[in-house]
C-alpha cells in the first residue's frame, strides 16, 4: 500500500473522518478530562470542579476533530484516534484504581 | 510558514463547508447577540417612561418593604429590589409569571415611596423586547422545543461546531500567506480582492473572541449531554452535584433582616463590588433565598451584567456566590470566566461596547463569507461571448444569504418600530412582537426567492434603512407630537438606542447606494446584476470592448 498513489495524498474522506472525530474524540477529551478529574488539583470531590470540567471537553475535542483531516485517510484516522482511546482509558482506570 | 499544500486543499474545503452551512443561522444569532450587550437599554427604550417610578435612599427600602408585603399578598413570596438604577422602579414583583422564565403575560407590580413615605404602586405588563431579542440571539429564530430546550439552540450548537471548524481550517489554510497579506486591503485589485482580505483580517484579528464564543456556545447547547458523558465515563458513582442543605425553618416577611444589613453582609464578602439589584425569592417557605447582583465596574462578571451572591435574608448566612475568593472558590473563579468571555461581561461599559462591535464583526465575517463562495462559483464570460447562466446553488444561496440574514434586521427594526408605534392600540404590546418579527422576516425571505438576490438585495436594505432610521425619528416625533402618545429617549441609555440605530441606518443607507452601483455598473456576468433584460445586447457589446 506505501507506494501506491493514493495514499501518497492525504484523502479527503469527509465522513469517515468527521465521524471518527465526533464520536472517537468526545470518547477521547471525556477520557481526558477524567484523568484531570480524578488526578488534577483537588481530586474528584472538590465542590464545582466538574463545572470547569464540564466545559474543559468541547475546546479538547473541537480540536481533534479539527486535525481529524490531517489523518490520510478515515480508516487511519479511526485507528489512530481508537488507540489513543485504549491508551488514556487505561491510565483513567489506573488512575481511578 | 510553510504547509503542504495537500493539507491547505483538505482545510480550505473545511472553511468552505463548515462555513457556509453555519454561516446564515450565525449572522442572525452575532447581530442579535451585538443588541443583548444593551438589555436592559432595550427595555428601557421600549417601555413608557411613565411605567418606572422614582428610585429612593437605601435607608426608605425597610420601610418600602414592609408597606408592600401588607398591602400585597404575593410581595410574602418575593420581590425584587433594584439601588439607584433609573431603568427599573426601587421595587418589582411578579403578580403572574417570573424573570426567569420567558413570557408574553408576566404582569408586573412595581413600587415607590412617595415624598410623604407612603406607598405608591402600579401594575404593568414588562416588556419582553430585550427578551424576544436575547432569544432570537440564542435560537436565530428556530421555533420549537426539544425536552425543555428550545430546537434553534440545539441547531445553534451544532452550528457553533462547524463554526470552530471553520475558523480553525480558515487559519491553517491561511497561514502560509498570512505574512504577506495580513494587513493588506487592496481595494484596487478587485471587489471580490477587497472582500477577501476585509474577510480575513476581521477573523485573524478577532480570532480569541470567536473561538471563545464557539466553544462557549457548544457548552451552552449540549451541557446536559456533556455532563451525562462525564457521569457515565468519568464520575460514574461520585455525585456530579452534592445535595444542597436546607434549614426545615421557615420565617415570615417580618423577620426579614433590614435592607441596609443584607447589603453590608454583602459588601464584607465581596469589597470590590457593588450591590445593584436583589432578587428575594420563597421567602414564605424554608428555600428562603436573597440573590444579589453585584456589579465589578472594572472586573469581571459570571452573569450577563453582574456577579452573584445567594444568601439566606434572615439569617444573612451566605450559601453560594460566583466570586467565591476562597482557595476553594478557584473552580468557581475559572467558570465565572468562561461565562464572562462569552456575555461580556467585563471591563464595563466599554467592555460592552466592544463586544458589540466584535458581535458585528462576526455578522460581517458570514456575510463576507457568503459572498466570496458565491464569487467563486461565479460564471464568466468565456470565448463564445455568451452570456452564462449563474448556477441554480447560487441564485439560492444568494436569495438565502440576503432574505434571511437582511430580513431577520429588517424585521428586529420595525419590531422595534412597531412596538412604540402600536403601544397606545394594544392591551398588551408583548403579543405583537412575534407575530410581527415573523411577518416581516418570512415575507422578506419569500421576497428574496421570488424575486431573486440581485432586486432583493437593493429592496430589502431599503426597508433595513427606512426602519432603522424611524428609530431615532420616531423619538423626535414624540417630542414634537405629545398627543401621539410616543415617547422618546429619557436618558443616556435610551438616547443610545437611537444614536446606534441612527448609526445603522446610515450605514444601510450607504449599502443601498453600493449595491445599486454592483448592480446596474458592476460585471453583469454577476449574480448581483440587475441588468438582466439588456443583458443579452449588452453582452455583445460588452465582449466587443474586452476583445
């Protein structure tokens, strides 16, 4: 597939890439967001920091999916942004632990 | 900067996509958001002088209170008060309705003391305009509900997404000749030149306050579902939001501290504000709670005017406010923040005033926008002199940018217009807004499609400028005309509702002149010109000249 022609280019696959980016990366900032909640300043129980966290996930995920269609193609980008996922889901469960 | 261009050609589709989805529905919520900077302006411009009784001295408030809560029963639930403000009477309560929630029947007692201290009150039906407009702000004007929220905020939110999206991709596609061409506004080149570069350097320059409003938009849209994310993935059995305590103690009005203490309490709490309004709500049933609004000149504000502090008013504990200073109150500082960034509420008056402009700025942002992707998909002249026929996507787009866009101001204009006009008609001035808002705009959009964008375009800014203009008119004619039963500006803040709209109409006025030179002078292979009947011979000629 390295040298075929068409994935020399970046792809434009508009829908499998904003998908990815809509569903993986809101997964990916909750993901976050949560490892700050639990290990960030004043832990998880601290009163109204769920509010800043609240609004701590749309700049977080607005943003991967605004570099979604940097990925060359929208498989790709699902791979990418679905590792990324088990990687900081697996830190928030330590974290949680 | 350099950037392959394979990733400009994917963000430049981005920009072009995101942004003329959102554009249209966006221009509407920036204009209508640039007026809710001037709420309570608005009011004010909108009711009768006559509705505001005269404010009095902190010290007659103990006095006011008490004579009202025995002369009116629903005074024993709750009241407003109001220090030294000459848009609002010193004291308010709801006889039907509430502030909270939006409503075209609220009736509204409002109370004064007279010269000898006795009680004087009268009932009125509040306007709802600056409501109507902070709603148009926050729905563009989408009716219906979904749940408890309204379906345009949902479609906002979305909007505000793509919005994100487009100003990212905008940037990155932009970099590489950002250098170059940042400051240029090369008026000479061409129109669609001009437009370009007026396009980018409104985005680069106000670029903060628009990844700001968007982001706080998508917050204000799907919050619910934002928190439902962390419940599920993050909180899961931790509670989100611990149980607020309540006393099982209920008090009686009589037992209410006095005014003076409820304020100094305040004050100690927070030095660096004022107190400016207070809010006294269940105050016959343990929830008994006192809002006060409290005003930072200089400072930053969690609400659309003012900071918070609740309070219990008869035991003067203080239960919450938004500018806890305690270590704790950090998380509480930094959302005071990000509501701040999006109402404005900063830095004053000036503040507001510059949010008004960047509100603008953004409306021109869309329109720019929507002009340039029409420019591009624009068919020229090509060898065989013919006359091209402009694509079906932009005759509509153009019909849909003017109507919508031009006829929602339109329509907020003679709103306006018509709710000072037809005060003295109608019991209640509340139940026309909408229905002549909606009147007007969809004619207007109709309008724009039947006749096309080119004859649209000239017709409908007239009618922005004439009504715009009867503003300002409108107050002089009261003065000189008493029997009207008009009234004009009565203070600073009414005089700048007339002195913006006089602005606005000039302003229209002189986009009507341009818009007629595009459209009888301009390239009549446009979508924007207006000479289609002489088209075809003077495309003969015309092609005569360039060759």
């Amino acid at each position: 597939m390295e040298n075929s022609t068409r994935t020399s280019r970046i792809q434009p696959d508009w829908w499998s890439k904003s998908i990815a980016g809509i569903f993986l990366g809101l997964l990916l900032s909750v993901g976050l967001v949560g490892i700050f909640a639990w290990s960030g300043p004043g832990g998880i129980a601290a009163p109204v920091k769920v509010q800043f966290n609240m609004w701590l996930i749309s700049p977080i995920w607005l943003l991967i999916l605004s570099f979604t269609y940097m990925f060359k193609t929208g498989l790709r980008a699902f791979i990418c942004l679905s590792s990324a996922n088990i990687v900081i889901y697996l830190i928030l469960f330590a974290v949680r632990a | 900067m350099k950037i392959k261009s394979d990733i400009l050609r994917q963000y430049q589709s981005v920009h072009i996509w995101t942004g003329i989805i959102s554009g249209i529905v966006l221009f509407i919520g920036f204009y209508a958001g640039s007026l809710t900077m001037f709420k309570p302006a608005i009011n004010a411009w909108a009711a009768p002088p006559s509705d505001t009784l005269s404010s009095i001295n902190t010290a007659q408030f103990d006095s006011l209170i008490k004579q009202a809560s025995m002369q009116y029963e629903e005074v024993k639930k709750g009241f407003n008060i109001f220090l030294n403000q000459k848009e609002h009477s010193p004291m308010t309560w709801y006889e039907k309705g509430s502030a909270r929630e939006l409503s075209l029947n609220d009736q509204l007692w409002h109370a004064s003391l007279d010269e000898k201290n006795q009680l004087i009150a009268h009932k009125t039906n509040p306007s709802a305009l600056a409501e109507l407009i902070d709603q148009l702000h926050q729905t563009a004007g989408i009716a219906g509900k979904i749940g408890h929220e309204y379906l345009g905020v949902y479609i906002l939110g979305i909007a505000a997404i793509l919005y994100f999206l487009a100003l990212i991709s905008g940037v990155i596609f932009l970099l590489p000749s950002l250098a170059k061409t940042f400051f240029a506004l090369r008026k000479n080149k061409s129109s669609s030149r001009f437009w370009l570069d007026a396009h980018n350097l409104v985005g680069i320059t106000s670029l903060p306050f628009h990844l700001v409003i968007s982001l706080s938009v998508v917050v204000f849209a799907f919050h619910d579902p934002l928190y439902g994310s962390l419940k599920l993935a993050v909180y899961q059995e931790q509670p989100l939001f611990p149980a607020q305590k309540h006393t099982k103690i209920t008090y009686d009005i009589s037992q209410l501290q006095p005014v003076s203490s409820l304020i100094n309490q305040a004050q100690n709490f927070a030095p660096s504000h004022q107190v400016i309004d207070m809010t006294f709500m269940n105050l016959n049933n343990p929830r008994a709670m006192l809002r006060l609004g409290m005003y930072d000149k200089g400072g930053l504000m969690r609400g659309p005017i003012t900071d918070y502090i609740y309070m219990n008013p008869y035991n003067l504990k203080i239960t919450n406010s938004s500018l806890d200073p305690s270590d704790e109150g950090i998380w509480t500082r930094a959302v005071a923040t990000f509501f701040a960034l999006h109402f404005g509420s900063f830095g004053g008056d000036m503040g507001r005033w510059v949010y008004f402009l960047l509100g603008l700025g953004g409306a021109f942002l869309f329109y720019s926008g929507n002009l340039l992707w029409l420019e591009k998909r624009r068919k020229k002249f090509k060898k065989d002199n013919l006359l091209p026929t402009q694509t079906r996507a932009c005759h509509l787009m153009a019909s849909a940018t003017i109507g919508i866009c031009f006829g929602s101001v339109a329509a907020v204009s003679i709103t306006m217009l018509a709710g000072k006009w037809l005060y003295p008609w109608v019991e209640n001035i509340n139940s026309i807004y909408l229905p002549v808002y909606y009147l007007i705009f969809l004619s207007l959009v109709a309008y724009a499609f039947i006749q096309g964008a080119a004859k649209s375009a000239i017709a409908i800014f007239k009618i922005c400028a004439i009504a715009t203009l009867a503003i300002p008119l409108t107050s002089i004619i009261a003065v000189l005309m008493p029997s009207l039963g008009l009234w004009s500006a009565n203070s600073i803040s009414t005089l700048g509702v007339d002195l913006v709209a006089l602005a606005f109409g000039l302003c229209f006025i002189y986009g009507v002149i341009k818009m007629k030179k595009r459209a009888l002078y301009g390239p009549i292979d446009s979508i924007w010109s207006l000479s289609s009947h002489i088209k075809k011979e003077v495309s003969f000629s015309c092609t005569e000249k360039i060759q």
